[in-house]
C-alpha cells in the first residue's frame, strides 16, 4: 500500500498493512535537543527548514518523516506579514493577538491580558488579528500542489492557530476572570468566545484559500482537559464553546471540502468525546493515558466506530524511561487501538527532552514491526 492509502484505510476503520505512522504534525513535533541529536546521529550535514511552528521545538524536517515511516506529510501556516510583535521595557513581547508573554526560566508565560478591565461594548473594539494576511499562505500553493499530484503521502495541514477559544480567551481576558465570566458575565463570554472563533475562522480560510480541495486533512489544537477532568464542566462546555467549534469546523470545510477533521487536547477529555464527534471531529488526539477516565482500551471500545484515534504514546513515562518500556508502551497502544483500523500511531504529544534517541527510533520500529496486520495473537 501507499502511505495515504493505508491512511485512507485506517480513517475507513479497515485494517491496512500496518498502522499509519505520523510526526511533524501539530502535536507531534520534535524539539530542538532530539532533533539535533537525531540529525547528528545520522550524520547529515545541514538542518532543516525552520519555521519555528511551537514553543516546543523549531524544525519540521521530511528527512525523519522518511527516517521513521511516517505515512503523512505537513504543511505549516506563514507569519503574518503585516504584524510585528513589539517587546516592551520590562521584556514583555506583545504579540498578534494582543497579550504580552515574557519568559520564565526559559519558558514564557502570559504576563499581560488586553481584555482584562473591558466591558462587553469594548471587544470589538481591540486590535484584533487580521484574518486575510498573505504571509499566512504564500509559498504553500506549490508544495501542497507537488504533494498533492504524487499522491503518495496524506497531505494534513498543521494548525493555523496555536489553541482554539477555550486557550486564547483566558490569555485574552486573564484565566480566573475568563472562567469566572463563564458563570457571573455570560453575556460576555458569549460575545467574546463568538469573536475568538470569527477570527480563527479568517485566519483558517486565509491560510487554505490557495489549495484547500487539496488538502486531506486539517488540524486544530486546543486543550479541554487537566489531569483529573475536564478544564470547564460539559455543560458549560455545551452552553458557550460546542456551537463556536462546530462553526468552525463548517467554514473550513467549505474551503476544505475534502479534508478530515483533526483535533488535539491534552488532559481528560472523555466526558466531551461525544460531543466532538457531534461537532465535526473526525480524529481526535492525544490520547494522554494517564489522565483520569483515558485508558485506552476503554476508549476503543466506546468509541472506536465512531472517532479515529491518533497518538495515545504516553509523555508521562511510557517512553521517557528504558528501550524496554518504550517498546511496551508502543505495543500496548497498538494492542488497545490498532484492531480493525481507526488509529495512526504517534504521540501524545510533542517529543520533548526526556525522550532518549534511543527511544525515538524505538517506538517507531515498534509500530512498523509490531503495527502490521492482522492484530491476532499478539
């Protein structure tokens, strides 16, 4: 088989050769130390692209997409070429959106939000992110085009906006008021949670405007879920952010006629899963297994026929120790969701620096070996 068409195999809830293998993708990146290990490790002599698509790592590089198997292949949204954020005195670095980050320990963190004091007449007054901004897709057409017409690999396109309402709207309004506003100002969060997604709906079509009938898949990225629930209650979830998302959802599809629906959230998110597939989600990620009501034989056989199952590779241990619990935690994600298709192998979340070379390479060779079908007897 070819890359997409196990892809396509697997979204049909068929079992094709082996499970689709993925990285690169929006929760599925690399960051810088593995990279440069893997790079150095395989002896090549330049980086990458770098379009420093998240905090967690710089690179999107197809050399280890081919290095590992990978089935997909990604295109990245392009800086707005009409922004340029600002840093102030005090180090803080405004951005497009609004709100200041300034760094912590090497990490940074929301320091400033713009809508902190507003009143509902005030949102749509602020400095909102222009939506049709031509750095957002220039360049793309012609790599989308090539991959497209050697219809080899599925072609995804990554996410256009790093979060969706339930993630910027905190960063906007400040996090205990935006979830305070959520009980006490409902009309407000109602009209901000309306706006957020009018401008991530620009943003999105900007960015697919040149090639969306092309494109076979589209991301999103927004955590729902802590450890142990979900972040908002579900009813809350259902009252102000399930119409917003399926909204969304609508107005890419119009541009992307023939793309999935891919969504990312950390955390316990299985109270919301029906209501994702409600909205529009066709593959769902991360899978994180250690957050309460995740284990993923459970979720497989609760929704197995109705969802597909992307990552689920556990960041909170599973392969941050030895070769040997790697590679068990790699079969017991394949054992849990691999049986009869709806599943595409990959992480929980982004590689990050307590994941060893060694195990990189490991839980790859795991779902190309141990992945092949049939999944009996194993």
């Amino acid at each position: 088989m070819t890359p997409k068409e196990r892809v396509v195999a697997a979204l049909a809830h068929k079992e094709p050769d082996r499970v689709p293998i993925d990285v690169w993708g929006s929760a599925s990146r690399i960051c810088n130390k593995l990279y440069f290990e893997i790079v150095d490790d395989q002896g090549w002599k330049e980086l990458g692209p770098c379009p420093k698509v998240s905090r967690s790592g710089d690179y999107v590089d197809d050399r280890v997409a081919e290095l590992v198997g990978s089935d997909f292949r990604h295109i990245n949204i392009g800086k707005p070429e009409n922004f340029k954020s600002c840093k102030l005195d005090d180090g803080t670095v405004i951005g497009e959106w609004g709100w200041g980050t300034t760094e912590v320990a090497g990490s940074s963190h929301v320091s400033f939000s713009p809508l902190a004091d507003v009143d509902e007449s005030d949102i749509e007054k602020h400095n909102w992110p222009t939506g049709d901004d031509p750095g957002r897709s220039r360049g793309l057409k012609e790599i989308v085009e090539k991959i497209h017409n050697e219809n080899k690999y599925y072609l995804s396109a990554t996410s256009g906006v790093s979060g969706l309402m339930l993630d910027l709207g905190p960063y906007l309004r400040g996090f205990d008021q935006f979830l305070m506003d959520l009980y006490i100002n409902k009309s407000f969060s109602h009209k901000l949670i309306g706006k957020i997604a009018d401008v991530i709906i620009e943003i999105y079509l900007s960015y697919l405007k040149d090639f969306g009938p092309m494109i076979d898949c589209v991301e999103f990225s927004s955590d729902h879920g802590m450890q142990d629930r979900p972040l908002v209650a579900p009813e809350l979830y259902r009252k102000f952010f399930k119409e917003p998302h399926a909204r969304i959802f609508r107005e890419v599809r119009k541009t992307a006629p023939n793309a999935k629906i891919f969504m990312h959230s950390c955390g316990s998110v299985r109270a919301l899963i029906p209501d994702f597939i409600e909205m529009g989600v066709d593959i769902l990620n991360s899978l994180q297994p250690k957050a309460a009501g995740m284990d993923s034989f459970e979720l497989k056989k609760e929704f197995g026929s109705e969802i597909v199952f992307h990552g689920g590779l556990d960041l909170q241990g599973g392969i941050t120790g030895t070769k040997e619990e790697a590679i068990k935690e790699a079969k017991t994600r394949i054992d849990a969701f691999a049986p009869n298709g709806g599943f595409i192998f990959s992480p929980s979340n982004h590689f990050m620096e307590d994941v060893s070379l060694e195990n990189f390479y490991a839980v790859y060779e795991t779902a190309r070996e141990y992945g092949k079908y049939p999944q009996k007897n194993k």
